[in-house]
C-alpha cells in the first residue's frame, strides 16, 4: 500500500504542490527518503520515528520509503515532516486515507510528537484555498492560516490531537484570524523646527510614493525625517496586507500569525551585504528590498555601502520585483518599496561650511559623490538639501505642524490617485508609466514649456522627465487634483537640483 499526503514546497512567496508517498515493503529495515531533499528533509527520519515512539508506536520492522514527488524539485525545510508522519499513520492504519485527501499538511515534528511552527504558513494556506483544500499546521501557526478566507484548518499542538481528531474523539477547534494590537507610535513631524522644504517634500514623497535623496551635513535632521515618513504614509489596504504578511511568513518575521496594517520600515546597516540587500543564501531568503515591499527601505550614508549592492537596487527599482538565481531555479520576490536615502555632501560632510571644511574640497565631494552611479541617481524622484540650522533659527521657528495633520493632506492626495488608477493595476503616481502618464497629464502650453525648458537644461533623460511629471501631478493632487500648473512644474523641477550640482562639480 502507498499513502499519498499532500504538502508544499516554497518558491519565493509562491507554492508547488508536493506528494508526500509513504511505502511499506519486505526486506531489511531502513528507513529511506528519496526526492531530492535537503538535509533538513533527510533528518526528518529520525524526528518522525522519535515522534511516534512517543506515542507508542513503532515502525514495522521492515523497509519503509518516503518518496517526494516530483522527484526533480528541490525540497528545503523542515516542514515536511508532518506530511511524512502522517503517510505512516495511514499505512499504519492509525488514520484512513480518504480523511487527509481533502489537506495539505505542514509541520515540524518535536521528539515528544508536539507540532513546531514552520514559516511560509499564509501563503501555504492561501495555496490550499486555491486548491479547495483545507490545511493541517500546527497549532501557533494557525491564526496566520486563518486569513486564507474560509478553508478547513486543523491547527494541531500535537500528534495525539490528529489522531484523536480523526477518530472523532476530540474536536480541534478552528482558529480565528487576529490583527497586532497594539498600534506604533511613529516620532511626529511636529519635533522638527524649521526644514520646512524638506517636511514639504516629505508630504509629496509620502503622497505620491516616489523615492527621495536628502543631501546635507551631520545633525541636519535627515535620519529624523525618514522616521517620521511611515507616520504620515496611509495604513496597508485589505490586499497589501496580505501581500506583505505572505512575505513576513516565509521569512518567518510574523509575530504569533498576527497581521498588522502598518507599512514596513526597513533600514540596513552600510556594511549590508549583496545578499542581506537582495536576498540570497542557502535557500534564497528574501532580502531587505522585499522585506520592504509596500513599505519604505530607507538607506542612511548612501555612499557608504558597497558599489556592488547600491548597483543591485536599479532594476528592482525599475522592474519592482528581483529574481535570485540559483543552480537549479530562480525564485522571485516582489520588490515594491519607497526608495529614502540619505547622504552627507562629502566624507566630512562639511562640504558648505567655509570654518569646518577641509582643505580638499571640492575635489572630496565629487569623488563622495560619485560613488553613486547616475542611473542610481536618475531612479530618484525627489532630490533635497537639508541644510545645517543654526540654534537661533530653530529657536526662532514656529510651531510645527504635526504628522497627523499632514497624513490628512496625504490621505486626501491618495483617495485622488486611487480612483484616478481604478483597475489601472497601479495606486500612486509614482507607479505610473510613459503611456499612462500621458493619459493623465493636463497642463498648459506655458506649464509644458517650462517643462521642456528645465529638462533641456538640466539635461535629464526621458525616465528623469517622467519622474518631474509624476512628482508635478502629486503636487497638484495635494492641490486638489486638478490640472498640472506652471508653480507645479516649477516645485517638481526644483527637487532635481541636486544632480545638476553634482554634474557641474564632475565636469568643472
């Protein structure tokens, strides 16, 4: 007889079905499993057999073959195991076959036959749903299979409550789905004194959803305004959420299968490696750029990290997705993040201030700054200094407006762009292409000149005169949303200036 239990293996957030074949054949005891597995899968023999010795029973004494099919995918992870025990319970007899046909099973064993919880849950049981199945998984992994919709789950703590379950002794009880309580307390907009055109970019960057570079010197607040960006940023919709917990679920960062609304904040350290960045290692885990999908990765002394890992954000930046290339696959992970970067002037950082910089400048700036690549340069819609305040101007600003008023001007702008790219595929201006950028552009003949003026001038390509449209059209949708004006080309061009800079100290 050969048992037949369902289960996954995991390819980025995305599922492949795996038959999980349990065999009991004459000859000399061995316990073999065959299908190309890791040796997290192989180990699974002896924590399976452990297993069921705690609950009294053993392995018949004869050869026992665990075959994972399709026998040329690579199976990674521990996950496998409940499926194995569970097609030993069927040709022991202990569970029928027709009971298990209508689940998927994930689970790691524990010696004592308790269910440990595995990562990759959600997007396992959104998997079965597809599929018209229900999940087994154990017990702490159950209300994160809950937001899956309405499916069967048996969210198990151990071994004997499957058992029992199936035998109609015992009633495992359907977990609910369940959010985080407790909400983050963001760092307000209303701490800052001054900076008002850096707060003001803040307010279109967080509208739009375009990326930004902060160029300034030590203590200038650019790390303070990219804390405060989440704070202002709307809450994840219905399905970003989902997206973004299928994500934390396979990189096993959902807390107790608990949900949150709030929008990732991700900021590495400057000695990232390609890998952390990008994903990678030894089963191609996500990295930071898709632990940032929906939400913001925010990159503090830009020019310090590697050249090879800043390279490695242009076509994600592009494409919104990054695909790592293994020997026998490739694995895909979306990659839609906001862009926030921060950068001093030069390695001092003194670069403006005639008593404090040294004695190399300008040279010191433009090899800094040239660390950064112009088509890096070029991804970035918005472009800021933020200027070092002196104490009397931030004692002599006034009060400052809040991050809650600010997110309602923010939220006003994004219900605009949401009916404005209705079943568009799309949300904010930022995501918007050539095509349909020109769709949704209404301007004047002296608002398009200035355009074709500023562009000429600062010498952008087509994707640098893309990005000041899209950023013009966030202006006017915090405006209100109507037509794109002269002020509105004038403010988005503005925000360029930056790489002109730049360009006039590499060529000068």
């Amino acid at each position: 007889m050969v048992s037949h239990i369902k289960t996954f293996a995991f390819s980025g957030i995305d599922v492949t079905d795996v038959d999980v074949q349990a065999h009991f054949s004459g000859g000399m005891p061995a316990f073999t499993i065959v299908g190309l597995a890791d040796k997290a899968v192989a180990e699974s023999r002896e924590r399976v057999r452990s297993a069921l010795g705690a609950l009294g029973l053993s392995l018949p004494s004869n050869r026992v073959t665990i075959n994972l099919a399709p026998a040329d995918l690579a199976k990674e992870g521990s996950h496998f195991d409940l499926a194995i025990a569970l097609g030993l319970l069927v040709n022991m007899e202990v569970i029928p076959q027709d009971a298990l046909d209508g689940y998927v099973a994930l689970g790691e064993l524990s010696l004592d036959g308790s269910i440990s919880s595995v990562n990759g849950i959600l997007p396992a049981a959104i998997g079965a749903s597809a599929r018209d199945k229900g999940i087994i998984c154990p017990e702490k992994n159950g209300a994160e299979a809950a937001w899956a919709g309405d499916i069967d789950i048996l969210a198990a703590d151990n071994l004997i409550a499957l058992i029992n379950h199936f035998k109609g002794t015992q009633l495992i009880p359907k977990p609910s789905a369940k959010l985080e309580e407790s909400e983050v307390n963001y760092p307000d907009l209303a701490d800052i004194k001054g900076q008002e055109v850096a707060k003001r970019a803040l307010e279109i960057v967080a509208a739009g959803g375009h990326n930004m570079l902060m160029v300034g010197p030590p203590g200038a607040g650019k790390s303070m305004l990219a804390a405060r960006l989440p704070g202002i940023l709307p809450t994840l919709t219905a399905a970003e959420m989902l997206e973004v917990s299928m994500i934390s679920s396979i990189a096993g960062e959902l807390k107790d299968g608990r949900l949150t609304k709030q929008r990732p904040f991700r900021d590495p350290h400057h000695n990232c490696s390609m890998a952390a960045m990008v994903g990678g290692g030894a089963k191609a885990k996500p990295g930071e750029i898709t632990l940032a999908h929906g939400g913001i990765l925010f990159l503090d002394e830009l020019p310090e990290f590697p050249r090879q890992v800043l390279e490695s954000l242009r076509q994600p930046l592009e494409t919104k997705k990054v695909t790592v290339a293994r020997v026998q696959s490739h694995i895909t992970y979306p990659a839609d993040f906001q862009f926030i970067t921060a950068m001093n002037p030069c390695r001092c950082g003194y670069l403006d201030d005639a008593a404090r910089a040294c004695n190399k400048a300008p040279r010191c700036a433009v090899d800094y700054q040239s660390k950064i690549s112009g088509p890096l340069f070029d991804r970035i819609d918005v472009h800021i200094d933020v200027p070092a305040l002196k104490p009397d101007e931030v004692r002599g600003a006034g009060k400052a407006e809040s991050s809650a008023a600010v997110a309602k001007r923010v939220f006003a702008a994004r219900k605009i762009q949401a009916k404005r790219f209705e079943n568009s595929g799309i949300s904010v201006n930022a995501q918007a292409d050539g095509e349909l950028l020109d769709k949704i552009t209404n301007m004047d003949d002296s608002a398009r000149s200035m355009l074709n003026q500023g562009v000429e001038q600062m010498g952008l390509s087509m994707r640098g005169h893309n990005r000041v449209l899209r950023v013009a059209r966030t202006i006017a949708d915090l405006a209100g949303g109507g037509d794109i004006s002269k002020s509105h080309i004038a403010e988005a061009l503005s925000y360029r200036q930056i790489n002109v800079r730049e360009q006039n100290k590499m060529t000068g």
